[in-house]
C-alpha cells in the first residue's frame, strides 16, 4: 500500500491551480458549503477534535487556537495566512500555493466564517513572485464564482482576501514580525503579551495560522476532525506535508501520514529512496535551520509531533535535510551560524553578538591549531545564553542545532580543541 496521501494535495499538479471548475472537480468548496451551515462553535469543534497542530513550526494547537479568538469579543477580527515560508529546506507552502490556491484560500474563507471577519491578508515570500500573482488570479476566480467578496454562498456573509509581499526578511516569519511588516513598519518582533489573538494586526483580534494548516481545514470540515486524526496517530492528527532535500535520491514535497518512521522516509523507495552513491548517512536536520539535528540512532524515530520530542527532535517546518557521511558537521554549522548571523534583526543581545561569536569559535574549532582554551565552555555557555535569553523564536532557536550536534558528535567538536579546553568542558 502506498505511503503517499492526497488529503489535502488532491490535485495538485493536475488540476488547472486557478480555475475554481477544476478545483471543485476534486472536491474543493465542499468544506466551505458545509462550514456555512454550521455554527462557529461547531466548526472549531472539528478542528480540536482533528488534532491538528500549527504547521508553520511551533505545532500550537490550531482548535485552542482558533477557540481562543473567538471567545474575545471586539470586532473587526482579522485573519492572517503566514506564507512566509523562509526556513531554510522548506517549500511545501509554495507547492500549495502555486498548485492549489483555492484550497488555501477556502482554508481563509472558512476562517473569516468563523469569525465574522470581512478581511483576510496572505503575507507571501518575497521571493516567491510568480505564486503572489497565481494567489491573485485564485482569489479573482473565487470572487466570480461566490466563494470570495459580497454575500458569499448567499448567507449574507461578506469576506476578501489581499496578498502582502513580504519584506526578504527571516525574521518576518515570526508571527508578530510578520503583522508589523503587513502594516507598513519595520519587520521586528513584538513583545508578548498581549497575545496577537487579542492585540493583533491593526491591534485588533488576529488569527495568524500557516499556509498548510489553512489547507487542512476544508477537510477536517468537510470530512469530520475525528476522520482527519485518524490519518495520523491519536496524538499527532492527519497528514504532514515532508520536504526532503540534500544527499538524498528524491528530493521532494510528499504528503504522509503522521506515524512513518524517518527511516521510512528517507529510505523508502516511494518516498526519499536513500542516499545517492551508496554513502551512509551521517545525520539529518529537522524543520529548517532552526531545528535539531539527528544522527543514525534516531532513525527508527516515528515521525509524529510526540515521538519526535521525546527523542529530543522536532517536526519543525516539516524540511528533513539529509547529510552525507562526507559532511563535516562544523562546517555544516558553520552555514547555519552564518544563516542566522545574516537573519538576526540586531534587536536584542543574546541573538546579535551571540550568534557571531559562535560563529567565531565553530571557524577556530574546525581549524587545526587554532582553538582557544575556553572556545568549548564558551559555546557551551553562548547556546545556553541564547535559548533562554533571546527576544524572540529566532535567537531562541538559532542554537538548536549545535546544541542537538553537540551531543551526537562530540569528538568532532573536540577534536582540535586544546587539552585544557576538554578538561574544562567536561566539568
Ligand atoms: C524566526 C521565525 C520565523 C518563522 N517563520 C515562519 C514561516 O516562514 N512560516 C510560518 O508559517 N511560521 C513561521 N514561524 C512561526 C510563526 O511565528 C507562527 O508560529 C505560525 O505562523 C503560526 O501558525 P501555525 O500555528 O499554523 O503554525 C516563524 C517563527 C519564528 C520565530
Ligand atoms: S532574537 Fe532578538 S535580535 Fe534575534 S531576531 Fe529576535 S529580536 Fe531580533
């Protein structure tokens, strides 16, 4: 039986991604008809019961989420789809956009339902130009057909959507950065609380949800949270859209259930079918750059949001990088230091001076002979500094990585590390 799934990729690829006539041929709408004629409370039953957990990263409850907003009552409510997608071996967000736009965009319309909002915004990578103009000519066709504008579906219910370019920026990603950046200002986070559900875009109750949890919602809707959960495990709901990229044979987006094991999905011939040459693998990196890393002890790990965390890894963005056995992992770092050192917005210490100085001592680490005697206790103190001190997610998680690393490949940190450094180390 086939590990792929089309519950919410049902097609993609082979469907015209605009017209709404294609998109209804594969199901599409269907979640929004029903939505219409169930109340707010119903719906957002369906999605607790779906389990299904924030897609963008932070895997918040989307059905706590989504019950939050609605019980504050002040109005207008705004409904935001972070189409960001700037984490490093991430691109499943654009394989929605670009080839179903409309199931993204009945994902908005039935949030704006829900809500009684009027207004919808899609703050969309920078970058990704030809899917902002794809996103435009979906919504255009959904307003001629009744899905989207005035007096949706006939039920009196008014609703419209804008696509926001976003501003280049990683840190734009961050939910509140992303909201600053939408209203015209300096894409910086904000400080929390209050929570964006009650002081959000325009200070007004905001959703913010990603691209591919609004996908999921026509099908929990149309076909019930309890059948959605069943795809996945009891804890981890549904499907999961996995970006598998780097030194593996089929570098691609696939839509799995969660509750495969990254053996599977890395070596399984329908999906990642191992790694090119015969190499063994050395590790994996999950959920971007910010995300831990992995070495080949963890590959029975069944990918869920639960079993990955009591492994020590994380779900993330959904991108599983593989490496070879040929990759140095201090170099390896080294490229996510520098990614991060380039991304940080300067706001706060912690991220702007301790990214780049661990930066400096992962260079003097991989280069024989020039290791200082405190670099190990130093790194060791910078990522600790950084995960509990930094402002925002960013600098919170520039540090996973090497952190998770550190535990897997230890003497290659060490490795030209002077001795008194490693007897400082290890106290
Ligand atoms: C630095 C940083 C970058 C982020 N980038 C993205 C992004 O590109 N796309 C995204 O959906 N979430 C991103 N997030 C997570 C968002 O802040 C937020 O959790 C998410 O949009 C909520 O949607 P969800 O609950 O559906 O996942 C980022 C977070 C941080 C700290
Ligand atoms: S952690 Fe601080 S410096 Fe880094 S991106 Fe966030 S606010 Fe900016």
């Amino acid at each position: 039986m086939s590990k792929l799934k089309t519950l919410i990729t049902e097609g993609a690829g082979s469907i015209r991604p605009t017209e709404v006539e294609d998109y209804m041929n594969v199901g599409g709408y269907n979640g929004l008809k029903k939505a219409v004629t169930m109340t707010p409370e119903e719906i957002i039953g369906e999605v607790k019961k779906s389990q299904l957990l924030g897609r963008g990263g932070a895997a918040y409850p989307a059905g706590k989420k989504w019950e939050h907003l609605l019980h504050i009552d002040i109005f207008p409510k705004y409904i935001v789809c972070n189409a960001d997608e700037g984490e490093p071996g991430t691109f499943k967000d654009k394989l929605l956009m670009g080839k179903l736009p409309l199931r993204v965009i009945e994902g908005i319309t039935i949030a704006g339902y829900v809500f009684g909002a009027k207004a919808g915004y899609i703050y969309v990578r920078g970058e990704y130009r030809k899917i902002q103009r794809v996103l435009k000519e979906a919504i255009m066709h959904a307003k001629g057909a009744g899905f989207l504008g005035k007096n949706i579906l006939g039920r009196g219910f008014d609703f419209d959507i804008h696509v926001i370019s976003g501003a280049g920026a990683y840190v734009c990603g961050e939910n509140s950065a992303l909201l600053n950046s939408t209203e015209g200002k300096v894409g910086r986070p904000r400080i929390k609380p209050p929570h964006l559900a009650e002081v959000g875009l325009f200070l007004q109750p905001t959703l913010v949800n990603n691209v591919e949890s609004f996908a999921s919602i026509p099908a929990i809707v149309e076909g019930g949270g309890s059948t959605y959960c069943e795809y996945g495990t009891p804890d981890s709901g549904g499907t999961k859209l996995v970006c598998l990229s780097g030194h593996v044979n089929n570098r691609s987006t696939y839509e799995v259930p969660l509750g495969l094991t990254l053996r599977e999905l890395i070596y399984d011939p329908e999906l990642g079918n191992g790694i090119p040459n015969g190499k063994r693998l050395k590790f994996f990196h999950l959920g971007g750059q910010s995300g831990p890393i992995g070495g080949p002890d963890q590959l029975d790990t069944p990918y869920t949001y639960k079993g990955l965390s009591s492994n020590g890894l994380s779900v993330g963005s959904g991108a599983v990088v593989v490496m070879n056995e040929d990759v140095s992992i201090l170099e390896y770092l080294k490229g996510v230091t520098e990614f991060f050192l380039h991304e940080s917005c300067g706001k706060c210490v912690p991220c702007r001076e301790g990214n780049k100085q661990i930066y400096k001592i992962l260079c003097r680490l991989a280069t024989p002979g020039a290791p200082e005697p405190d670099d190990l206790n130093m790194l060791r103190r910078l990522v600790d500094t950084m995960i509990s001190a930094s402002f925002c997610g960013l600098g919170q998680s520039a540090a996973v990585a090497l952190n998770t690393a550190w535990k897997i490949f230890k003497d290659e940190f060490e490795i030209n590390a002077k001795p008194q450094a490693l007897g400082h180390a290890a106290a």
